[in-house]
C-alpha cells in the first residue's frame, strides 16, 4: 500500500517523463530545432518533462 502511495506522490513527475517529454521531443523534431549542447531531443525533452513535474509537484498543480 505505501508502494502505491509513494507512486502517486510522484505522479506529476511520472506524468513528465511519460507524456510531456517525448511531446516536448517531437515539438522539437517537428520544428527543427536542435537541443543545446548537442543533446537529442529526448533527453532534452526528458530534462524539460521532470523539471515540469518537479515543478507541479512542488505546487500542487499544473496550472499556475
């Protein structure tokens, strides 16, 4: 039981890394933007997901 409370405290990070990262991937293919320091655009858009979850974490919610 603390397992799964434990993974739904995590949820918005969990949301991050499998939704908005490989949205926030194919936003830049689709747009042909390279990533800085010649990262791909997953791990750019892995980087960008968590920081977002992190963030919606912290807050309690998505919207600001």
């Amino acid at each position: 039981m603390r397992l799964i409370a434990l993974a739904f405290s995590f949820g918005p990070v969990l949301f991050g890394i499998g939704l908005i990262a490989p949205a926030i991937a194919s936003a830049f293919d689709l747009a042909g933007i390279a990533p800085p320091f010649g990262i791909s655009p997953l791990h750019a858009g892995l980087g960008i997901g968590i920081l977002l979850g992190l963030v919606a974490r912290q807050r309690k919610t998505w919207l600001w």
